[in-house]
C-alpha cells in the first residue's frame, strides 16, 4: 500500500518567508486560499490526509517542486476545514491580502517530519524514480508519478521507450519493494502492461 504524500527535496528553517536551503522535502499539499481576513491559508491536502501538517512545526511554500527559492514558516496553529482541506496559521502571514499571495503554492514539509508508517506501506515520494522489474527479471521501467485514485494508489511507470504503463500499488502485484536499493518487483499478470497512460 502506498501512502499518500508526493514527493521532491527540501528544507528546515522556521524563519518566516526565510529561503530554503536544499534538503529533503516532501510535497503533501496546495495552498488554495486565505481563509479569513487574519492570514490563515486553506491547503487542499494530497491524499486527504493531514495528519504530516498537523505534526509538523514548520513548513515550506513553493512555485513547484524544485523551486530553489521555497519560503519556509513556522505553523502557530492548525485546524480542520472542509473535508481533504486543513487551515493553517503561519508567522509572517497576518491579513487576508499576503495569504492570497501565496494561493497556489506547494506545501512541503522536511521528510524526516513524516508520520511513521505501517510495514508494508510507503510515501509516493520513496517510490518514485525506483526501477520497476517483473519477477523474471524483466525491465518494464522507472516510476515517474503516483496517481492517487483512492485504493489502491497507481504507479506510472515510463519505459525506456517513453511508454507509460498504470500498475495498481495493490498487495497482490508488489511481491518485492526495496526502497534502499529503489527496486519494485511486480507480478506481471495477463494485460497488465496493456494499458498506456
């Protein structure tokens, strides 16, 4: 089972609006307005989950996911919204005029602030860019994206050719994921590898 959290690299410092050096990071949701006239943000989180804003004393506003120049601010307060949204209070964002600026931002968090996971279960982020195998030995190619479709989440994998094959993250066709060696070995069953992306 894949968690639902996309991925990159990233940053750890709480000065509000300071520039982010390189690290680590993890993109788990969008900013998607102010909520308010006091500078709280509405971020759409990906997966519907929170619960990595809710634990995490900082966090990083993006253009996209390699942008060098990600802002990182401390969180004073988090709150529920409306269902797959969370409302967030940051220092250095006081009135409903700077939080719209940051409307569309990526919100990313340092990837050692993740929630632990269940054995068996994995952040998109850790899968994309390992080689995908079937049990032969097979190459079928390279996770490039994660689609979270519900349960369960859908691997695109790219091949050498450019192909894009939709394989189902479900437990029945994952016999193998080693994330240190970034490996995924696959049962390949009859049309898997039908389908383009």
């Amino acid at each position: 089972m894949v968690a639902t959290s996309d991925s990159t690299s990233s940053t750890d410092r709480t000065a509000a609006g300071e520039p982010a050096p390189e690290s680590e990071r993890v993109v788990v949701g969008r900013v998607s307005g102010a909520h308010g006239l006091r500078g709280n943000l509405s971020i759409r989180t990906f997966g519907g989950d929170p619960d990595n804003l809710l634990q995490s004393p900082t966090l990083l506003l993006a253009k996209s996911e390699e942008d060098p120049d990600a802002e990182s601010f401390e969180i004073t307060r988090v709150f529920s919204g409306r269902k797959g949204e969370v409302r967030i209070t940051l220092v250095g964002v006081e009135d409903r005029t700077a939080a719209e600026r940051l409307r569309g931002r990526l919100v990313c968090v340092d990837a050692e602030q993740l929630a632990p996971l269940e054995e068996g279960e994995y952040y998109s982020y850790q899968l994309v860019g390992c080689k995908v195998e079937s049990a032969d030995g097979e190459s079928i190619g390279t996770v490039t994206e994660i689609w979270s479709t519900g349960a369960p989440d859908v691997l695109v994998i790219t091949d050498d050719t450019g192909k894009q094959h939709l394989i189902p993250a479900a437990e029945g066709l994952l016999r193998e994921v080693d994330i240190e060696g970034r490996r995924i070995v696959v049962e390949l069953v009859p049309g898997l590898l039908d389908e383009e992306a």
